[in-house]
C-alpha cells in the first residue's frame, strides 16, 4: 500500500510543475461562470482582440448564444466579425503559413486553451505582458517566456516593465511597475481579464454550467430516494426482528 501511495504522488508531480507554469506565482483567476454578464464581456473582448489570430473551431456562435443568454440576433450585430451564418463555429480568415510568416509560429486554437493551461494560468498570461526591447514585438511575458504574440491589449492596459532584485546571485523576479498608462486602470484590467478566463473557460467546456445545474438536481433525487429505500427497508425487516 505504501509503495502504491508513493507511486502515485511521482506519478503525479509532473502535473504539479505544469499546473505551477515554471515556477512563477500564478494568480487566482476566482471566475464566477454563473456570471452571464461577465461571460458576455468575455466574449466581446475575445472577438475584438483574439479572433483575428486565434479560431475556438469547436465553438458555434449560436451555442454561444444560448448559453451566454443572448438573442441570435445580438451575437449577429455584436459579435460575429468572420461570417454571417449563426451556425458556424468561431473560424479565423488568417492562413497558417501568412501566421508563420508573421509570428513564427501559428497562433493555436483557443478552443480548450483553458483547460490545458488552467484559468490561473490564462490570466496570469493576459496580465504578464512586459517591455523587452530584445523581443520581436518589443514586449515578453512572465509565464511563457519568449512568447511569439504581441502586446494585443497594450491600449487597455498600457505597458509596464518586470523589476528584478538579485538575491542570492539569483535574479529573482519582483513585480510590474507603470511605464504608461492604459485605457482601463490596473483594476478595470484585471476585470477584463478575469471575464475573457471565464468565457475562455466556459468555451473549454460549455456543458459545465448545465452540468452543475443538473448536479443539484441529481442530489436531490439521492436524497429523496435515500428516505425512501430506509423506509422500504425498515418496512421489509420489521416481520424479522
Ligand atoms: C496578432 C495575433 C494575435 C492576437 C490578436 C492574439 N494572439 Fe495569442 N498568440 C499569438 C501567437 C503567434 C501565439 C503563439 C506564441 C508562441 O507559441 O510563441 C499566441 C499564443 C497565445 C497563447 C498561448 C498558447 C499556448 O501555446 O499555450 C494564449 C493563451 C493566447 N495566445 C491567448 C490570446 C488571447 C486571449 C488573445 C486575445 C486577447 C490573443 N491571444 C490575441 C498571436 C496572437
């Protein structure tokens, strides 16, 4: 049994390290998916500021639709910038080889992106965007470390600059400091972000919100059907005792 134990916590500590990003402190993204509003906002920056480069191919707008609480209609007007049809899933007009061209690499699908990086991880990233001049685009980031995207949301958020302090012969990393101001206070930002997670994670797995709902009920029925199988029981060993 010991053994087994053992095992299976090595078994497990690669996931540790991945779920840590390297190391860094990853800050706590505290969605709220019962949130529609904050979804909808999601949603809305996600269109305006990653659907040029990255696709969520397994999502349709109209699914978006239902689930967000909004008219086919209002996804039509508001949200849907790559085709007409309702039913199509969030494609993007960019050819793989121009995004290689562009970036070195493709942007990757946004589709599960939340629950491969984890939603602490995601919003780490939106949030970790800082000036290096050595970088193509000028800018690098904490968590993924010589990044190929750019600074998108550089105009909401403005720029900042990572401030490092040697200990121990280490440089060891020390937080972000203002170098110009954005659109939306630091504050307003982490909003922003904490509900582009949210929708990222819900477009991870749309069914989540409904399974959770349905969860409630499930217990429900548990605990009726509890009572009635100890009243059945008691009713069948009452002739034995
Ligand atoms: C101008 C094009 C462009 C835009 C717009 C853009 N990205 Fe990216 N993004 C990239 C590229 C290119 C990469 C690949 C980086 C790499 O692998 O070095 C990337 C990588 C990522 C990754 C890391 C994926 C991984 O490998 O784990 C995430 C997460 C991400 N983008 C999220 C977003 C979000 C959210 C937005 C909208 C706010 C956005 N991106 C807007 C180009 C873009």
């Amino acid at each position: 049994m010991k053994k087994l134990i053992v095992a299976f916590f090595l078994a497990t500590l690669p996931l540790l390290g991945l779920a840590a990003g390297g190391g860094v402190h990853l800050d706590d993204a505290d969605i709220d998916l019962s949130d529609q509003a904050s979804l909808q906002r999601g949603a809305k920056y996600f269109v305006n500021y990653c659907l040029s480069c990255h696709s969520a191919k397994y999502q349709r707008y109209n699914r978006m639709a239902k689930d967000l609480g909004l008219t086919e209609d209002e996804v039509k007007d508001n949200l849907m910038f790559t085709t007409d049809k309702i039913g199509e899933t969030m494609e993007i007009a960019m050819g793989e080889q121009d995004a290689n061209a562009w970036f070195g690499t493709a942007p990757p699908d946004l589709s599960v992106i939340a629950r491969a990086r984890g939603v602490n991880w995601l919003y780490t990233y939106l949030r970790s965007f800082y000036i290096d001049e050595k970088r193509p685009f000028g800018v690098n980031n904490l968590v993924f470390p010589d990044v190929g995207m750019p600074h998108v949301l550089w105009k909401l958020q403005g720029m900042q600059r990572a401030r490092y302090e040697e200990v121990d012969g280490h440089e060891v990393f020390k937080g972000f400091e203002q170098v110009t101001p954005g659109s939306m206070s630091p504050e307003e930002f982490d909003v922003a972000m904490r509900d582009l997670t949210a929708f990222l994670s819900y477009v991870g797995e749309p069914i989540q919100m409904e399974r959770k709902r349905i969860g409630v009920y499930v217990l429900l029925f548990i605990a009726v059907f509890f009572v009635l199988a100890f009243l059945l029981k008691k009713e069948y060993w009452k002739d034995v005792h």
